[in-house]
C-alpha cells in the first residue's frame, strides 16, 4: 500500500474544506433564488398591474402587506380604481391611507368608488377622511353619494308595516286616511350622528296629522292637499337627519269615519251612566232616610206607649194620696168615653186605632 507523502495532505484537505464551503454557498443561493421565484411568481401580477397602472405599490410593498397580514389584491386594485378615475394623492388617497382604513376594518373599495361617483357627479365635496370616517360610522358611503345624487322616495307610512295610511282627524270631528311621499337627498355633512329614514317618516307623519288637525273641516284639507305639504316642510323635519328633504307629496287621501259623532256619543253615553249612577245613589239614600224615618216613628210610639201606662199608676197613687175622688174619677172616664166616640165617628169605616 502507497502513502502519500505528509508535505501533500495538507493541501489536498484544505482544497476538500473550501470545496464544501462552495457547495453550501451554491445550495443557499438556490435556495434564495427558489424563494425569491416563488415570492415573485405569487405578486408578480399585481406589480405587473400596478407598474402599468401607475399606482405606484412595488414588490416588496405586496410583501409587507402580506407580513401585515392584509390582502394585497385589494389594495392594489382600489389603487389602481383610484387612479384610473384621476383620484391623486393630493385627495388622501395613498398606498398607507388605503393600508390604515383597511386595517381599521373599513370597506376599501367601497370608499374609493363612493369617490369615483363623487367625482363624476360634481356636485358632491367628499375628501378621503370624510368617506372613511363615514365607512367606519357603519354608513354605506356608496349609497349615500347616490341618494345625493339621484333623491331616494320614502313612503309614508313605510312599505310592510301594520298601518296603510296615516290617520289624521279635522276640526269638524271627521277622519281622514292620507298617504304621502317624501323626496330626500343624502346630507353627507351629517351623515355621521344623523337620523335614519325611521325619523324622517315619523317627523313627516306628526306633522301631517298636526296640520290635518288644524283645518277647520275635512273639506278643506280634500280641497287644497299642498297645503298640508306646506305646513309640513315649513317646520324643518330634516334637520339633525341624514336626510335633506326635497319635496312632500300626498300621495292618497281618503275619508274616514265620523270620529266626532261617535266620540260625542260615547260622552252622551257616559253622562247618561254618571246621571243613572247619580240618581241610583240619591234613590238609595231616600230609602234609607224613609227607613231611618220608620224607626223614629216606632221609637215614639214605644216611648207613647210607655208613658200610657204610668197613667193607671198615677191614678192610683192619686187616690191612695186623696188627691182624686170617686166623682173625678167617673168624670175622667166620661171625658175618655166621649173623646173616644169623637175618634170612632170622625175615623173611616172599617179603621181601627192603633
């Protein structure tokens, strides 16, 4: 067996270490390259997007967003919505504003469309922190730039509920079924904290029954409905709502029932119950007085009766004493027996003394 010499081995070891130092070096830079294919082939699409669009979001803008576990597609295509209609920066509309609201919870591309109709309406003035501090109040933003720019109709009452007709009563006691359509406009300055729709038809109705109310008669309110319109818009219903009211329509008015006659005859009714009550009560006390009456009479006769029969006694002491004799005493008896035959003929026949 040949050895090597020993001036060789150390040559041919370092050669073998640098040999294995290359070889890992060349793995990892695979393996980096691998990755960073892998990573780009994922968000190639979107940069391609957002290269050719403008938008301004590079590669490892995708990466953050997917370290910050948000989803880049949204982004970049709100982005790219963004700039496509001529939404600048200079408008609030950056790569890190579209990150916050989105972080935040907000509908992104909601928001960037609700600006894109804002902007081709000119009519509108809504800025980003405006629609996104609307999107987070839970408003629908898109909705609302659309009801400013085409006015939404409310019915009053509302479609689906237990009333048909809102129910108003004139002076002259007679009911009337009305129905009305109200015309309103988004108030984006008080969209946030503003009323809902429910307010409005309520407003709308309350003020509907109060100007019905004051007509004189029924006749008059069939006669000029706009009136009712007009009282109704001259109190402000909108404000502090969401709503800017355009127009008051009266849609159907019809008559109802005679709620004057009826409640004057629930009252005559009333007032007859309260009279037979009232009189009920004062028979009631006849009776007792009449029976409180009776029993007076008796007690007199008790005490009468009483008092006759200390006569014999005082007879009887009176002839004991002297006082009275035989003679008086007869002509007591006569008095007695002609007041007694006086009593018999001026009595009724048949009727006896009690």
């Amino acid at each position: 067996m040949l050895v090597p010499p020993t001036n060789t081995v150390g040559p041919l070891l370092a050669a073998s270490n640098m040999l294995a130092v290359w070889l890992v070096i060349g793995f990892a830079i695979i393996i980096a390259i691998l990755v960073l294919f892998v990573v780009f082939a994922q968000y190639a699409r979107l940069w391609i997007q957002s290269v050719t669009t403008g938008a301004g979001i590079g590669i490892f803008d995708l990466i953050r967003m997917r370290f910050r576990k948000m989803n880049p597609s949204v982004i970049v295509r709100s982005k790219i919505m963004a700039v496509q209609a001529g939404l600048d920066e200079t408008e609030g509309i950056t790569t890190k504003g579209l990150e916050a609201h989105y972080l935040a919870g907000g509908n992104v591309p909601l928001v960037v469309r609700s600006m894109i109709a804002a902007r081709k309406a000119k009519i509108i003035d809504l800025d980003y922190k405006r629609a996104t501090a609307i999107d987070l109040a839970g408003r629908n933003i898109l909705e609302a730039v659309q009801t400013s720019v085409y006015p939404r109709v409310i019915d009053c009452p509302l479609q689906g509920s237990k009333r048909t007709s809102l129910d108003a009563i004139a002076k002259n006691g007679i009911q009337l079924k009305v129905r009305a359509r109200v015309t309103v406009r988004a108030n984006l300055n008080q969209l946030i904290g503003g009323a809902t729709e429910e307010t409005i038809v309520a407003r709308v109705g309350e003020g509907i029954v109060s100007a019905i109310g004051s007509s004189p008669t029924h006749a008059h309110a069939l006669e000029n409905p706009d009136t009712i319109s007009k009282a109704v818009l001259a109190r402000k219903l909108d404000s502090q709502t969401a709503f800017e009211i355009v127009s008051i329509d009266i849609a159907d008015i019809d008559v109802g029932d005679n709620i004057g006659a009826r409640l004057q005859a629930d009252q005559a009714e009333a007032d007859t119950r309260v009279a037979r009550a009232q009189a009920e009560g004062r028979r009631a006390m006849a009776v007792s007085q009449e029976q409180e009456n009776f029993a007076k009479m008796e007690a007199n006769r008790a005490r009468l009766v009483e008092a006759e029969a200390e006569v014999p006694k005082a007879i009887a002491a009176a002839f004991q004493s002297g006082r009275l004799g035989i003679l008086d005493y007869y002509k007591l008896k006569n008095v007695q027996a002609d007041t007694d035959m006086r009593e018999s003929i001026a009595r009724p026949s048949g009727g006896r003394r009690e």
